[in-house]
C-alpha cells in the first residue's frame, strides 16, 4: 500500500550568489492535501484507488501510515491545528489520527511535540514536517522524529528531531535526532541487521553549494544515533538523483533486496531505485506511480485488506 497526497508545486526555490532567494515559476500548479492510496503486488507499478482521488476528507501532508503493534493503524503528518493561539504558545503541530480498517479514520488530536523546546533567545520552532514513528518491539515504545527549524522557512538549517512514548498520550520532551553538516528533511527509519538505516533528504541549494537536493542515508546501532553518514555515489555522496524528497523504503516483493521510492517533486514525477544491501543503489526504469504523487508512504497490507480497500474505493478509470 502506498499513501501520499497530490501536488504540483508552483515555483523552484533558487538562491542567488547575493544569498537572496528567488522563486521560479513552474507550470500548472495545483495542490490536493488530504489522504490518496494505491496499491501494488511488485512495488513498481502502482494502481490508485478511487480514481486517484482522496480517500479521506482531512487535510494532511506528508502522511505516515503504519500498523502498530496492537493492529491499529496510525496516522501522523504534516498540517496540524489551525488555532493561532495554541500556536503562539506550544508552537506549531502534526496531525494524529487512527483506523482499524484503512477505510474510516478518526481524527485523534494535533501534536504540539515541540512545545517545551526553546533556542536561545525563547523562540519556538517554526515548523514540524513529515512527522514518521517507529516502533521498538523489545521496549514497547514508538519514537516520533520529524524535521523543524527555527528559521523562517523549513527547508533553513532544519534538524531531525524525536520524542519517545507509549501511549500516544504523553510524550518525551523533543530532542535533536540528527543534526548533519546540512540542512535535513523528510527523514524515514528501518532497521536491518541490527542497524538503523536513517534516509533523509539533504536540503542544500543555490550558488554557493550547487544543487543538493537529494536522498541520502546514515546508520547508527542505536536509534537516538549518533549516526554515520554514508557518502553514496551521486552528487558527492548521495543515493538519488536530485531533485528527490519524501524517501520510503520496503523489501522488494520479487526478489532478494530493498526498494527506495521517492519523488521529484519539481519535476512532477516519481522514481524507484533497488538495492541488495540498503547502501549502493540502482534506478528501476520501468515503474508507474498515480499521476502527481508526492510523498508516498509504503506499507504491508494483507489480501483481505486490499480487496476491502478496492471495493471501498473503486476505480472507473
């Protein structure tokens, strides 16, 4: 199962040799911020459900979706509360929700996992983005990360952060994840072996650096880190083309090895890569992905739930 949201963006984000940022426009923006899914048997082709329209009423962004422990499905992403007081006073949120089915969902509440974080000078962080969880087994806890910064846009010198909890109900104060050379975003845990594999999206652009939006991936034995970045083959270290954002990572279904899916999100497309060991990747060229997917979330459903999800959701097209 795949879920994402639907967007062309409207411009480019450039920086000149002067540091100012300049937008590019790019054609037929539109933007469509609530819950699509599709569904594959081989990871590389992808088939929408209910005519690539959403499947739930809500507004979110970058939406995770996995199944807990207890079955239950949970739902975190970007968006939040509108209230502009809760902002002003526990910073921005994500928004949390929950479904037995894929098919109705109730929203639970906004996440303020920022709110007892401060820099210097009192300041709460601007953003919280593509908030991910994951699951520790052995100590029945979820550990929430996601990217915020206090900058005055996202993508500015942003870290990853996390908070631990067990409940859903209360919550660790938030602490830096992953705090690389770069700008980071978009990051997305497995772990294999024993080791966490931390991909994540390097957010470096313009004069001064060169293009550098683009997938990379760290390890670490432990998952608070610290993690060990890996210097891929493209672009001076990374494991995608730029420019590439929102990384999920699944086993293949057909052979031995891993599939990397992400999106091109300025040249409204996507791409797959495969890989045998999670490090040295190779770009599939014969896949298919709903038109202006963005985002995308990869997770394991059985037969039953797919023929459910179909018949709750059926495409004419």
């Amino acid at each position: 199962m795949l879920t994402y949201f639907r967007q062309r963006y409207p411009t480019r984000i450039e920086i000149n040799a002067k540091g100012e940022t300049i937008e590019v426009p790019l054609p037929n923006p539109m933007l469509i911020a609530k819950l699509h899914i599709a569904l594959s048997t081989d990871g590389r082709h992808w088939t929408a459900l209910n005519d690539n329209k959403p499947v739930w009423d809500q507004f979110v962004r970058d939406q995770f979706i996995h199944r807990g422990s207890d079955g239950l499905w949970r739902l975190i992403a970007t968006g939040g509360s509108n209230d502009a007081e809760a902002r002003k006073k526990y910073g921005p949120s994500c928004t949390f929700a929950t479904s037995k089915d894929l098919i109705h969902w109730q929203f639970e509440e906004s996440l303020y996992l920022m709110k007892d974080v401060k820099d210097e000078s009192g300041k709460l962080v601007n953003n919280i983005w593509a908030p991910e969880f994951f699951y520790d087994e052995a100590e029945k806890e979820y550990t929430l990360f996601w990217s915020s910064t206090y900058e005055d846009t996202g993508w500015k010198k942003s870290r990853l952060w996390y908070s631990k909890t067990k409940d859903w109900k209360t919550f660790t104060t938030a602490k830096v994840l992953f705090s690389p050379p770069y700008s980071v975003i978009d990051g997305t845990l497995i772990k294999e072996n024993n080791t966490y594999y931390l991909f994540h999206k390097e957010e470096e652009f313009g004069v001064k650096t060169g293009e550098r939006r683009g997938i990379r991936v760290a390890t670490s034995k432990n998952i608070e880190g610290p993690y060990q970045i890996f210097n891929g083959p493209l672009n001076k270290g990374q494991i995608a083309p730029t420019i590439t954002e929102g990384p999920s990572v699944m086993k293949d279904p057909l052979k031995k090895g891993w599939l990397l899916l992400y999106d091109y999100p300025m040249a409204d497309k996507y791409g797959i890569s495969t890989s045998k060991d999670l490090m040295n990747w190779k770009i599939e060229e014969n896949i298919s992905i709903p038109p202006d997917a963005r985002h995308g979330s990869v997770s394991k459903i059985t037969a039953a739930e797919a023929e459910a999800l179909k018949a709750a959701y059926p495409s004419t097209k």
